[in-house]
C-alpha cells in the first residue's frame, strides 16, 4: 500500500454533532458518519462503534485525529490532557475525551480545537495552500479562531480564545448588553450567532438589506480582523461557520478591517480580494482537520 493510502480515523467533535470518517493521507474521505451530540457516554458509545464496524483487519487505521469544541487541555505534561475543561456545554464539562478513545483503541490520536484544525486543513488543502500563516475564524453559535504559523498550530498556555476579545461597540449597537455569559459584550456576546437573534429576533438570513444588523455585524467582525492582523501577521483569514454563509459580509468585513487598521500597514496583500475568503473547503474544514491531526501523529 502506497503511504498516501494509509488509513486515519477522524473525529470532528461538536456542541451540536460528531462527524465519524475514515480518510487517507490525501486528505480523501472515504466513509462518514453524523452522531448527534447528547451526553458524553451516550455519544462516545456511538463514536466507538462506527470505527469499531469501519475498520478493516486488512487495513487498521493507523492514527487518529479529534478536532473538538472546547476550552480544551492540550498540555501533554498535564494529567487532564485530552479533556474537554469547562466548557458551557451542559454535560460535557471535564470530559476524557482522548482517554475513552485511547483506551479503546490503543492507536496514536493527534489532539486539538477544532478551529485550529480547520485552519490546518484549509492550510494543507484548501484556501491556504502554499502559504505557512493562516487564522481561520468561525461565527455560528460562538465564535472561535484557530491560528498556524509556519504549519503549525499555535499553542501556549492553552489555545487562543479568539472569541472573547473585547471589541469597540457601534454606535447604533450601544443599548445591547450582549449574550456572552462570561463577558457580556466580548466579541461572541455581540456577534455570534445567538446574540444576532437576541437583538433583533431573527437570524442574519432573515434581515432585510438595509437592516442596520449587516452595518454592525461587518464592523465587529472587521475589528477582529485588524486585531487578527495586529497580532498574528497572517497570509490570510478564513472566515466560516453558519453566520458566513451570507457571501455579502466577506467584503465588507475587509472594508472595515482597512478602516480600522488605519493605514498603519502599507501591505497591499490586505487589500487582496482573497486576503479575507471563505474555506476553501466548504463545510468540510473541521472533518479534514481532523484528518490531518492524525496523518501528523502518525508521521504520515
């Protein structure tokens, strides 16, 4: 068997569903499955026995990879390692995710957030290939970022919490105390998903053109964009999640990230029509990256 047809198991774990699939080294999906998300053991039985029926005894998946909502231990010298840590998510907190699989399985098991692995799969196959810096961010129910350099993804002392930036409010958005239950008004608790429905009652799909919501939704998201900028230096930014399907905010999102930045960058590439895109991936950014998590901890 050539190495690129080496089999991987990968586990995209979300809030709402976990995405099952059995891929090669070219990043091909050959088998998928959807779990819905309920209590961790009742999830985690079903996680098990996909691969438990899809593995082959003629070709044994030879790593695994979970992409996961968080916030997440990633410290391999910490005894948590592979937990899912506080996450709002009702039942799920101070999960063993990587330790139920590593007991069942005994395989290597690449680890990391799921928008860390989105933006390596973008990175490795889709929007950002041939570049080594990219910062992929997601606006749906919450807003998360995943950040490589030089391929990899960034890590500290946790993972970046993109999120949860404070913002500067717009002037037609002052009276909204936002929905983060933490923060309040960070950058989730005025521009994700919820808190779009929560002031005007409605999912951005549903305003009508001149609604002023498009106005404030592009300038929150642009000033994370300038600070992504600021702070990481990226080649580019991906913006997906369910809030960006609506095409019309990617430019003008890139409009307000000029304008906050100010001139004080003399780059041309920011002004690039591809600077800010959509993944080039599609929906299958997380999948993928969990794709790539466990052809890395394989060495493939």
């Amino acid at each position: 068997m050539h190495a690129d047809d080496t089999l991987y198991g990968a586990v995209e774990a979300g809030g709402t569903k976990f995405i099952c699939a059995i891929g090669t080294g070219r990043g091909e999906i050959l088998e998928e499955t959807r779990i819905e998300t309920v209590d961790p053991i009742g999830t985690l039985r079903e996680v098990l026995r996909f691969f438990d029926d899809a593995e082959s005894p003629a070709f044994p998946l030879a790593a695994f990879g979970v992409a996961a909502f968080g916030p997440l231990e990633l410290r391999r010298d910490s005894p948590r390692y592979g937990f899912i840590t506080n996450t709002p998510k009702p039942g799920w907190r101070d999960t063993d995710l990587i330790g139920t699989l590593q007991r069942a399985f005994a395989r290597p098991i690449g680890f990391d957030t799921d928008v860390n692995a989105a933006a390596l799969a973008e990175l490795r196959w889709g929007a950002g290939q041939g570049m080594d810096s990219l910062v992929y961010v997601t606006v749906g129910t919450g807003i998360g970022g995943g950040v490589i350099h030089h391929g990899l993804p960034v890590h500290g002392l946790m993972h970046p919490e993109i999120g949860h930036i404070p913002v500067r409010r717009h002037p037609a958005d002052a009276g909204f105390p936002g929905v983060c239950p933490f923060h309040h008004d960070c950058l989730e608790g005025v521009a994700s998903g919820p808190a779009i429905v929560a002031r005007t009652g409605r999912r951005l799909e549903q305003s009508e053109q001149d609604d002023p919501i498009w106005d404030i939704e592009s300038d929150y998201l642009g000033q994370l964009a300038a600070q992504l900028v600021l702070m990481y230096s990226p080649q580019r930014i991906v913006f997906g999640g369910g809030v960006m399907q609506q095409q019309r905010l990617l430019p003008s999102l890139q409009a307000r990230m000029l304008h906050w930045l100010h001139d004080y960058l003399p780059h041309p590439e920011l002004r690039a029509d591809r600077f800010v895109c959509a993944p080039g991936l599609g929906g299958t950014s997380g999948i993928k990256g969990a794709l790539a998590l466990a052809i890395d901890t394989a060495g493939g």
